[in-house]
C-alpha cells in the first residue's frame, strides 16, 4: 500500500510539472533552434535621428533612410542582428501603421542579412511618455529622452492592462511566423527604476499573453541584477536565455559559465561599456569560444547620447574621451576603426 501511494504522488508530481509550463519550449528544441542561426553579434538600435522608441515608430519620424544607411554600416563590419524596442504607446495611437512600419523596418533589416529581436516592454529610464512630438536631447546625458513602455501610472495600474494585453496579442499574432524575426524579448530589464519585484505581476503577464499566442520564434527577458525572484521566474520561463552584463572579462566568463548550466542557449543582449573594460576586443572572443550571442548597445551615435556614460553627464555637450557605447558617427566613420576592424575579422572566421 505504501509503495502504490508513492507511484502515485510521483505521477501526480510528473503531472504538475509538465503543467507548469506546456507553452515554454523543451531544452532541446532550443538546441536545435540555435544551431541553425549561425553565431549571432549584433547591436541595440536605434537610430542616430530619433531619441527614443516613440521618436522612432511614429509616422511623423520614423526615418526609413537613416535605418536604412546605419544598418548598411552594420552589415559591413559583419553584424546580423540588432535588437530594436518597440513601446505600447505608438501602437495604441495606430495599431495598422505601427505594424506596417515594423513591417518596413523588417524588410530594410532583412535587405542588410540582419535580424531582429524586438524588445516589448521596458522599465528604464523617463516614467511618463506622451505620444506626439518628441523632447529635444539634453546636452552631454546619457539617453535623456528614453521612456518606459508602459509609463509609470499604467505600469503601477493593473485596471489599466486591458490594452497592454491587445497590444502584445496583436503584435505576435500579426508577425508569429515571420522568419526575418529572430526572437521577442518580452521585458527589458524588469525591476529597473526602483520598481524592483513590483514589476514581476506584469512580468507574468505579458509571458501569459505571449504563451497564449505562442509565436514560432523563441521567448526571452534577459537577467541583468540581483534580483531573485525575477532571474527565477525570467529564467525558467525564457526559451532562450538572455543576459546583460557591462562588467569586465572575468565577470562576464564567470556569469557564462553559470548560465551554461542550465542547458540552454544563450545570447548577451546588452554589453559593451568602454569605461567599464566590457569591450569588444576583450569580450567578443569570450562570447565567441562559449558559442554565446553579442549584442552590444548602440551602434551609431545620435540623439540618444549614449556615448555618455550613464551617471557622469557633460554639461556642455562635449565629446567625452572615451565613448560610453556605439560604435560609428553620424557620417558612417567608426569612433575607433581597431575595433570595427576586429569586429569584421571574428566575425568573419
């Protein structure tokens, strides 16, 4: 009898946790997913004419020939992928025109052999975006007209999810099978801006809503501070694994390591700080030698001042020594050609 209730518990046990989680794919489908995309390196785009996501999407400004020319120069030095943040906000204003020029935006990409990981959700930065016109930059801050998606008051608001759920339903159904798509990260960063496990309510949420459409490319929300309860949850739920690191050589192979554990593919979608030694040089043959995705941020320097370190603005605008992020300026030269050489050449390998 007691032997027969044990084989009982473990297949009510097997039952339970299949359940947790049927719409997350299997460690081996993963596998088998990434072996077909070849090494992934890339950059978190934007262009240098817009400030922001809004300033990108919105039909007023939304610069086909800009995207068009900087995702050449990205081509060129052997990139494949960029990583572009939409926000729920240009959507809403107008669901058919958004989807149509992301459309626009995929076959540009797709003209240059690059794919995209679009970002959905986003905790950083400004908390209350406003359709419309954007906000000049501020001179010397480091991206000074970034905004959250959703703002701060719809975030901290559950009664007002209604229209974040149509948004993220329509987005994937529209666009679930469109191979020119790499993967969707559903939330960047979740927990940035104090909101720490306040966001994970919205965090399971836009997972649900995502699960439910399924879409054929992977789901992911990248891991980026100690946060416990949020790297579980983002972990366990994320087809693919994705990081954000800016630290060093040895913190990045150490984190690596620690990943790989979990026999899933892995992809670093922010890294690259030069101040804070995370350089290509030093951190692509890490990325490289673990079969691991580059994605660093920013590629061309513009309106988002991200050649700015984070919390050490230049009051009058001027060009730091050092650049904080991106890789070439507004006329197509690379800020330093040692590397955009070095990126050509592994690339190429």
């Amino acid at each position: 009898m007691q032997k027969t209730g044990i084989i009982i518990l473990l297949f009510f046990c097997s039952i339970i946790a299949t359940a947790q989680s049927p719409d997350i794919w299997s460690k081996e489908k993963a596998k088998e997913w990434y072996k077909k995309q070849g090494w992934l390196v890339g950059a978190d785009f934007l262009p240098s004419t817009a400030i922001n996501q809004l300033e990108m999407w919105q039909a007023e400004t939304f610069d086909t020939a800009t995207i068009n020319r900087e995702l050449g120069w990205a081509h060129t030095i052997g990139m494949n992928v960029m990583r572009v943040y939409l926000h729920d906000l240009a959507w809403q204003a107008d669901p058919e025109g958004f989807k149509n020029r992301m459309n626009t935006y995929l076959t540009i990409a797709s003209r240059n052999k690059i794919k995209t990981l679009f970002t959905i959700f986003d905790d950083c930065w400004n908390p209350d975006p406003v359709i419309g016109k954007q906000p000049d930059p501020k001179p010397g801050v480091h991206n000074s007209g970034w905004v959250r998606s959703p703002g701060k008051s719809v975030h901290n608001d559950p009664t007002q999810w209604g229209y974040l759920e149509k948004y993220v339903k329509d987005v994937l159904t529209t666009y679930k099978n469109d191979d020119r798509i790499l993967m969707w990260d559903l939330y960047n960063e979740p927990g940035n801006s104090d909101y720490k496990d306040g966001s994970m309510p919205l965090l399971k949420k836009v997972f649900e809503w995502a699960w439910a459409v399924r879409p054929s490319q992977p789901l992911t929300a990248a891991t980026w501070a100690d946060y416990k309860d949020l790297n579980r949850f983002q972990l366990e739920s994320s087809d693919v694994i994705t990081i954000h690191n800016y630290n060093d050589a040895t913190d990045l192979e150490k984190e690596l390591k620690e990943k790989l554990k979990l026999g899933r593919p892995i992809i670093c979608s922010e890294y690259m700080a030069r101040p804070r030694n995370s350089r290509f040089q030093t951190h692509l043959p890490l990325f490289k030698k673990y079969n691991v995705g580059a994605i660093n941020w920013g590629l061309v320097s513009g309106k988002s001042n991200t050649i700015y370190q984070w919390s050490k603005p230049i009051p009058d605008g001027s060009e730091p020594a050092l650049w904080f992020h991106d890789v070439f300026r507004k006329d197509g030269t690379p800020y330093d050609k040692k590397e955009t050489d070095f990126i050509k050449a592994i690339t190429a390998k």
